[in-house]
C-alpha cells in the first residue's frame, strides 16, 4: 500500500499519506488520503467504530457531505 509519513525532529508523525483505494493502483489513477497530527500529549477519549461500520475510503467519500453523491 503506497504511503509517505513526515516526522518531526522527535520523530513523531506529523502528516501521513496513504493511497486512499489500492484497487485503483493497476489502472495508474491515485486517490490520497492526507491526515496531519498535533497537539500530542492531549486527552481524549475515541471509541472506535464496529466492523459493521467499517467501510471502504471510496465509500466514506460518495456518502461525505459536499460529495456528488453525497447528503
């Protein structure tokens, strides 16, 4: 899977790209999918998503707001 990660001088991750959708990787067409972090050392508390609600990056796209296909 295609991926670049930027690290800052105390080698935390700061941005990382990852080819959105493999199954397009033979047709020479890349989607990225871009997440920057910060504010490390901050609290939070993440519940992570059931694998029924686990889907596809494509997926997530065509049903995000301001997308063609989106609500």
């Amino acid at each position: 899977m295609p991926a670049q990660v930027w690290l800052d001088a105390d080698g935390l991750a700061r941005r990382i790209a990852v080819d959105a959708d493999p199954l397009t990787a033979h047709s020479g067409e890349q989607t990225w999918t871009v997440v920057e972090l910060w504010d490390f050392g901050i609290a939070v508390d993440i519940t992570p998503p059931r694998p029924d609600e686990v889907v596809l990056p494509r997926e997530a796209y065509q049903d995000a707001p301001g997308s063609a296909s989106g609500p």
